[in-house]
C-alpha cells in the first residue's frame, strides 16, 4: 500500500469498517523509517560533561609570586564553564503597508562563568584576585587593555564510550577559543565550620570575540 493510500484510508475510512487498519498502520510503523525508534538512538549525542577548559594564555603579573605555576593542571580543577552566546543588536524597519522588520547592526557576545576547585597546589583564588587587583589597584591606576589580556580554549568531547559509524575515531566534537578575555567578577567564598565540603572559586569572565574550529 503507497503512504499516500494508507493516510487516505486512516482518515476517511472509519475502524470498524476497517478491520486490516491496525495491523497496517503497526507494520507502516515498523518499515518506516520515521516510526524506527533505533534510527534516532543510534547517534552519537554529546554530553555537557565531557569538557575541557584550559588557559592558554595569563599576564604574568596575576601569577608572578607563585613559582613553578603550571597552566595546564587548571584544566582538573575547572569543574563547570559556559560556552558562549552571541546576541545581534537590532532596529526596527518598516515600509508603510508592510510589516516590520528587523535591521542587525551590531554582534555583541556575552559573558561567561566559570568555576574551579582550590587544592594545595594551585592557588586559583590568589591568581584570579591578583588578575583583578592588578588590572586596577586604585581608581587612579589602570593597566592598558593589552597588558591585561588572556585567553582560553575551550573543548568538547564526544561521548567516548559510544563509538558511533559516522565517526568511529573521533575524540573531539570543537574547540571555541576565547579572544582577549579578563576576570571581571571573583565572587567570595563562604566558610563554615558545619559544612565539610570543598571550596570553589567563581569568575565572570569578559573577552573581546570567539572562535570556534
């Protein structure tokens, strides 16, 4: 039977004079890419938690009294990022009779949060405050734009423990890389005696512009 008779027949033929009607319509379902429950599981979907962040590039003053400092074991320590949005800022523009329309003028990307734990090795409050206090010590002193400068790259990774035939050897799904970016926010870090947990420390980041490869 063409799909086209068979929806002919489901909605124009009542079921009682139809008695082949569900036997059909379950063996549409199953010759049916569309009904095929397999097809849309078997992808490789990819998980928010399979990600990476690492600094690729800090002014040296936000880490110049700590020694031996090594960027990369920050990558452990960042528990939770933000990939980037973008927003277009717009104006209206209308044609009399018409309907309006939207005319871009500006791209305008947003902030961006991250999250690090603290250990005895790598002390990432000190850094970040370091970064801000030396990015403006007084409201009389401030640093240019070029001396306060870092950067980040950002990785996701697909789901390695579903190898999928598409992309059978793949490791990573993209890399957004964050362009002339500084801490603008460090939030504080409650203590208590009656909570046992570990200490995270919270930044709001600026950066200029985004590349994703």
């Amino acid at each position: 039977m063409a799909i086209s008779d068979f929806f002919r027949n489901l909605f124009t033929q009542p079921t009682e004079n139809n008695p082949g009607l569900e036997e059909t319509l379950v063996a549409s379902r199953k010759s049916s890419a569309v009904y095929n429950i397999d097809s849309f599981k078997n992808q490789n979907f990819i998980r928010s938690s399979k990600f990476a962040m690492q600094f690729t590039k800090i002014p040296l003053f936000a880490y110049s009294d700590i020694r031996g400092l090594d960027l990369k074991k920050m990558i452990f320590l960042c528990d939770s990022i933000e990939f980037p949005g973008q927003v277009l800022s717009t104006t209206d523009y209308r044609i009399p009779g018409q309907l309006k329309n939207k005319i871009s003028y500006a791209r305008d990307v947003n902030e961006v949060n991250f999250s690090f734990y603290i250990n005895d090795e790598i002390p990432v409050y000190r850094i970040m405050s370091n970064w801000i206090y030396g990015i403006s010590s007084t409201s009389t002193q401030n640093r240019y734009f070029d001396e306060i400068i870092g950067s980040v790259e950002l990785t996701q990774f697909e789901d390695t423990t579903y190898t999928s035939t598409s992309s059978r050897n793949a490791v990573t799904n993209m890399y957004v890389r964050l362009i002339d970016l500084y801490p603008l926010n460090l939030q504080s870090m409650p203590s208590n005696w009656a909570d046992e947990g570990y200490h995270k420390v919270n930044c709001s980041f600026y950066f200029r512009d985004i590349e994703i490869v």
